[in-house]
C-alpha cells in the first residue's frame, strides 16, 4: 500500500509519512476538542455541543482534495475537515463553543451560532469581494437537516457557468470552472426530501459536486432500517450511475476508518469531479460517534453493548493508529508521544479561548460593582440594592447579561433619585447597550454603501410618442438589456427557457444568451432557491424564478432558513445577492391565488420583499438590486402582463427605490393604502368616491420590506386624519403589519380622527372562478362601501347608511 501511494503522489516515502503523522496528529487535536468540548457543555461553561468524533479519518482524507476556489457545504460534523484546512484552530473550536462575539477571535460566526457550523470569510471589510480562488471556501452552515444540499447545488452549478459563459470577469471567483462544490451529510439526513430533489438535480444539470455521505448507521437514536431502504444509500442510489450511455453519478463506497483507502477515494472523486464536472457521490460507512449525537443525551441509552464495543473498536482514530504501527510509520512511543501533547495543545487553546472570552465582562463586572457602590451611598434604598451588588460581586466569570440584567434592575429602585452616582450608572448602562446590542443584531442587511436603500431612483423616461405595449414587453425589453449589461447575470425556472416564461416576459431571449443563462428547470423549487444562493455566494448575479407566489411554499424553508440569514450569521462575511422572481396576486382558484405576503414578511426578514403595481416598477426594482448587494424578493402582478403600459426609452437603467412608497393620486379625506393588483382596484374606487364627495389619497406601498423607511405615510395621515388598509391577504396579516408599521413606528395614531381599519380577504383560500375572487378578496365595492362606512359614522347626515 506504501508504495501504491507512493506512486499515486510522487513524493518520498519521508514525505509521506510526515503527511500520515500530521495527519494523525490533527484527528486526534479534533478528537480532544470534541471530548474536551463535551466536558464545558456538561460543566455549565458552554450551553450546546455537536460534536465531529467519529467522521476524523475520511474528513482527512477529503482535505486533502480539497483546492484553494473549491466549496464546502456542510453540516456539523465537520470540524476535523476546517482544522485539516486550516480554517478553524483549537482556540477558535473553543471560542465557537463559548459563542464569542469578537469576529476575530469566532470567524465562523461571531458567535451567532452554536459551535459546529463553519464558514470562511468572503468579503473584505468594505464588502468587497476577496478573491475566493486563492483561499478554500466554506458556505456558512445552517442547523436544518439536509438544508445545506440546495445551497450545494448552486455552488456546484457556479463553476459550470464560469467554465461555459464567456464574457464574465471571473477573476475572484474561478479559473475556467475548476472548482469543485464538497457537500457532506449524515446517512439519516439522506431521508430528508432536499437530498433527493439536490441529488436528481446534480445528476440531470451534471455539475461538479462531491457529496459525501457519513455513515454511523444512525439518526440521532434511531438506526437505518428505520431511516433507509435496504439500510444502504449508495445501494438505492444505484440508479443514477453513470454508464457509457448516460449521465449520472459516479459512486463510491470506503470504509470510513480505512485511511489509505479513503485518501484514493477522495483523489478519484476529486479528478472526475473537476474535469468532467460529473456529480460523485462518496458513501463513507461503518463511521461511529463516539459520544452520541450530541450533549443533549447518552448513546448508551438506545446502541446495545455489542454495537458499543464495536464502535470502541472499529473507530476511525483507533484504526489510523494501529494501520500507522502497522505500516511502520511510527511507533506505539511515538504515537502516544503525539497524543500527549495534542491534549496539552487543546488545554491550552481551551484555556485561551475562555480568557478571551471572560477578560471582558470580568472588566465591565468590576466597573459596575463600583458603580452600584457608590449608588448605594447615597440612595434610601440601600437595603434594596445591597443584595444585588452582593450577588454580581459573587460571580468570578460573568457573562455580558448578567452584568447589564443587575444595573437595569439596581436603578429600578432608583427611579425617584438624583445623584451623580446614579447618572453615572445611567451613563454606563445606555453605552454598553449602545455597544453591544450591535454584536447580536448586526448585519441583517448590508451595512455597505452599495446596499438597496442607498440606490437613487432613476425616473423611467418616454418619448412624447412613447408606444402603449403589454406590460410583458416592458419587463422583456429590461430583461434584454440586464442580460447585456451584466454577463454574471442569469435566470432560471420552470419554463423559464425555450418559452420565455409562462407570460412571455424572457420571449425570444433563450436564443440570445444561451441556455446556461436563460435556463429551464425541473419542478422543485427547493433546489432552485439554492442554486440561486449558491451561485450569488460566488459572484454570479442570479434570477430564481419561482413560477407562482404560491410555490413560494415549497422553497420557504431553504429562503427563510438560509437565504434571508446569509449575511447576519456571518457578520457580514458573507453575502448571496439573490433575486427571487414570482408572480401572484388576483387569480382565481385555491392553489393559484396566494397572497400569502404577511407570512413571508415575516419568515424572510434579510430578504427585501417587493410589491411592485405594474412591470415599469417591476423592472426598476430589477434594475436597483443588481447596483446592489442583497437578497430580494420581487412579486409581479399576475394580471399585469397584458395590461398596457407606455415603453420607457431608458431601459435597464431607471431604478424604483427600495423602501419608499408612492403616493398615486392625491387627496384629503382618508388616507388609502395598497400594494400590488388591489392597488389597481383601490385607484379606480378613488374615482368613484369623489362622486360622493369623499377626496380620497391613494398611496402606493411598493414595498413591505422594508417599509417606507422615509415615513411618508404618516405625514398623509396627518393632513386626511383617517386610515384604511386594503390589501389581499388574510386578516391579520400583511395588513396588520402595515398597520402596525404605520401607527407604532410612525406614530400615525396622533392625526387619527376615526378608528385605522383594515379591508382583507376572507380567512380562507380563494375560490375558484371569477365569482369567487369577487366573493374572497376586495373588490371595488367592498372598498367603497369600507370607505363609506367610515363616513357615515362621522356625518350620517351627509353620508347616510348605503344599505
């Protein structure tokens, strides 16, 4: 086997058994971690640990494959991999663990999340992009199972594009589309839906993606036959190898604690992965946790004692070291030599990462205990607050709450005294929450100069001529110039390709660009989301085109789970400018008519949501997220494809503000507010009530997230003195938040001189037909006898009761 290697790598039998040695030594660094790291769990230092014992030796294996431009999308297993990289050391494993909030100190997260979910840095401090070629790359990791598989999807499917689309500048991102996409997964997790739709995906799309499947034979406690047909993925997945005759998978089954074995396994994956850009499945079995899934139980309590003892035995650590006697690499002395100062090495370095995190509070408790003193002096209510200075003067290793939580509650007993002393804790209370909040709540959106909000508007301009066309037209002529303007940019869906989409706003532009920028897709939205994510992780600027608003549904989860968290879970060292198109609004019929919006507004907070009225504001949003760095959602009237609209002149550059709303029509009665196809309805209704001598002022939402961040709204409301909300979704939803927005953010509740109302659809679906959309969502005479109702309770007389 020696020699085989040998001549596989070309190098000295000296260099390789350096190689083998530094190799064991990092397996049992990792090792100690996940032991060491358990005990901090269980000692009340840390409050959660996932642990990677168990999966060391193939993680080696896969590092060594692994190239500077490559991706992983993981879960959190997978710390041996990060520490074989050098991408993650012994004292940021323990900072993670503690949930560290200094970014340099905790680069995977900053603390946001618990230890076991990796991730490397992408931008520089102003945002920009480092070049990711010369660097490996982890995507930030999510908790939900399976959730990393779309993501790894679209990693894969950037080096396809950077390899096959000529004119983009790839220089950051990739060299000819080299680069692979490495995903890992548990065995259970494989029964997940995301496996199945990222796996068919892979295989038709033939991307070069290494999915790794880690083998324990368990799903937290339940075992495979439970989990797995036959108990074997590799087995059922037999179906997707590749043959002479057609694409698919290459497949690869090794024992996880088979170290030569493995390493010829990854080099193979890696080769026809990079070249042929063929999708390679690795399933890694006969793998063991060593301490159960994770610190929340004992694996004692579902494995028998014979699988126990085989686990003890058969452990991938164990085996390495005896196959290194074996191999005469090194010694039994050796080797317990390695292994002794690898447990100093992560004493230390757990030791340095709790001083880091510690020094602190342990500074801030000492300033506030002699702030409470000196209150204490002087304030009636000394026998109040002695104990609470008793009790924070106790604590030898404070965290950053219980230091705020005792001053908040020491000026409580303050509330009617002045002193300098009490100023003084004041003082400190408001600076360090001014300081710190920041540490847990930055980054939901781009902090960037480029970011959406800091895009000008850009008026559509028109010839005095200018051409009356459906709104389709002008939503394809912008989409022309986009894909001209910027090479990155690439759309994709189901019918999205050869017939322009289904109300032919991409008609004719397949032939174009091309089908890898003008692409179709299968039906499985899930992993259309996570193309789009992976690829705007590296610098492409992708469309994902979700048919209809209500198969939104089906990629919810990858949008609210991943997408909308990218950059906040980070702390800004990540991005995915993603924009996901839909259409919706005003169709008849229960699976075809969603106007779900109040729900998404509040599962994708990080992610703009845009309501534009008609195509012109469509395109201009468009056209202001790719000036931009965020992730947004862009919902398009249904029923405005073949409504006229004048031609602008200057297509692809007049931009719609992100986050300013548009008054439509003026007046001075009430205030209305809209969005999208009811707005159409709510302007024709305005026309209407000025027969009955009620001014009405229409007002144009465009967009709920954010929300008129310039709090025009209010100042409508301050001039009509009444409010009415319309729009389509279910009562309490994305009206309710409007109005919430518009009475407690802006303070509308001061100008009102009659009860803010709200008009919805119904509770339930819409029906069917053309009769039940008029009988489950406002039509114009609902809102006009609303509006009406509102007036007849304050001048009967004048405004008597319709009916």
């Amino acid at each position: 086997m020696q020699e085989k290697v040998l001549e596989r790598t070309d190098i000295s039998f000296t260099e390789f058994k350096e190689q083998v040695i530094k190799d064991y030594t990092t397996a049992v660094v990792s090792r100690e971690c996940s032991l060491l790291g358990r005990r901090e769990v269980l000692t009340g230092k840390a409050k959660f640990g996932i642990f990677g014992d168990g999966k060391e030796v193939p993680q080696l294996a896969m590092a060594k494959a692994f190239k500077n431009g490559d991706f992983r999308s993981g879960y959190y297993r997978d710390q041996t991999l990060m520490m074989a990289l050098n991408l993650l050391s012994v004292e940021e494993f323990f900072a993670g663990l503690y949930a560290n909030t200094d970014i340099e100190k905790e680069p995977m997260a900053g603390g946001r999340q618990m230890g076991g979910h990796f991730g490397t840095h992408s931008l520089n401090k102003d945002g920009s992009w480092k070049n990711l070629t010369q660097q490996p790359n982890s995507s930030a990791d999510i908790s939900p199972t399976a959730g990393q598989m779309p993501r790894l999807l679209g990693l894969a499917q950037a080096s396809k594009i950077y390899r096959n689309v000529e004119g983009i500048d790839a220089e950051k991102f990739s060299v000819n589309g080299n680069e692979v996409a490495w995903g890992t997964i548990g065995n259970a997790s494989t029964s997940e839906g995301l496996f199945w739709e990222t796996i068919n995906a892979a295989g038709v799309m033939q991307v070069p993606m290494v999915i790794s499947v880690w083998d324990d034979a368990y799903g937290i406690s339940v075992p495979a036959k439970y989990q797995t047909t036959k108990e074997n993925i590799s087995e059922i997945l037999k179906g997707f190898q590749r043959d002479e005759e057609n694409n698919g998978y290459e497949i690869i089954v090794v024992n996880g604690w088979n170290y030569p074995e493995l390493m010829e396994a990854y080099q193979k994956a890696s080769a026809i992965s990079r070249e042929n850009h063929t999708p390679v499945l690795v399933h890694v079995k006969e793998l063991t946790q060593p301490q159960g899934h994770s610190t929340s139980g004992s694996h004692e309590r579902y494995k028998s004692e014979s699988r126990l003892q085989w686990e003890k035995e058969n452990d991938c650590n164990v085996k390495m070291r005896a196959w290194i006697i074996e191999s005469e690499i090194a010694t039994d002395e050796e080797l317990k030599e390695i292994e002794k100062e690898a447990k100093k090495t992560v004493r230390e370095g757990k030791k340095a990462a709790w001083k880091a995190f510690t020094e602190g509070p342990i500074q801030d408790k000492n300033t506030v205990v002699n702030l409470i003193s000196k209150v204490a002096e002087t304030s009636s209510n000394k026998n109040f607050i002695q104990p609470l200075l008793d009790e924070l003067s106790a604590i030898k290793e404070p965290q950053k709450f219980e230091v705020l939580r005792i001053a908040r509650k020491v000026l409580i007993y303050t509330l009617k005294e002045n002193s300098t002393a009490k100023t003084d804790l004041v003082n400190w209370v408001n600076n360090f929450t001014n300081i710190t909040q920041p540490e847990y709540s930055s980054h939901l959106h781009s902090e960037q100069t480029n970011n959406a909000l800091s895009i000008a508007e850009v008026k559509p301009e028109y010839n005095e001529d200018a051409e009356l066309v459906d709104g389709r037209i002008v939503i394809r002529e912008n989409f022309d110039k986009i894909f001209t303007k910027y090479p990155e940019a690439l759309i994709f869906g189901e019918d999205t390709g050869n017939i322009g989409d289904v109300n032919q706003g991409l008609e004719g532009l397949q032939e174009k660009y091309g089908e890898l920028r003008i692409a179709d897709a299968g039906i499985r939205e899930a992993t259309i989301l996570g193309q789009g994510i992976g690829m705007a992780m590296r610098g492409l600027r992708p469309i994902a085109e979700i048919q209809y608003l209500d198969y939104i549904m089906y990629a919810l989860q990858i949008m609210t789970d991943d997408l909308a968290t990218v950059h906040y879970r980070t702390k800004g060292k990540q991005k995915a400018p993603l924009i996901v198109r839909t259409r919706g609004h005003r169709l008849e019929g229960i699976w075809h008519s969603g106007s779900q919006m109040g729900g998404l507004v509040h599962l994708l907070r990080g992610i703009h949501i845009l309501v534009p009225r008609n195509m012109t504001k469509a395109a201009g949003f468009y056209n202001t997220l790719l000036e931009s760095d965020e992730p947004a959602l862009i919902v398009e009237c249904l029923n405005g494809y073949r409504l006229k609209e004048k031609l602008p002149t200057n297509l692809g550059e007049f931009k719609t503000p992100i986050g300013v709303v548009e008054t439509v029509k003026e007046g001075n009665d009430i205030t209305l507010v809209s969005y999208g196809s009811t707005l159409r309805i709510v302007e024709d209704v305005a026309k209407d009530l000025i027969s009955v001598g009620i001014d009405a002022e229409v007002i144009d939402v465009q967009s709920l997230l954010p929300f008129d961040v310039n709090h025009d709204i209010v100042k409508s409301v301050e001039k009509t003195n009444r409010l009415l909300v319309i729009d389509e979704d279910v009562p309490g939803g994305a009206s309710a938040y409007i109005m919430q927005e518009i009475l407690e953010k802006q303070n509308a509740y001061r100008f009102l001189d009659s009860k803010p109302q709200t008009l919805t659809a119904k509770e339930h679906r819409p029906a069917y037909g053309t009769d039940g959309d008029y009988f489950s969502k406002p039509s114009a005479e609902d809102i006009f006898e609303k509006v009406y109702s509102i007036f007849n309770e304050v001048n009967p007389t004048e405004f008597p009761s319709l009916r």
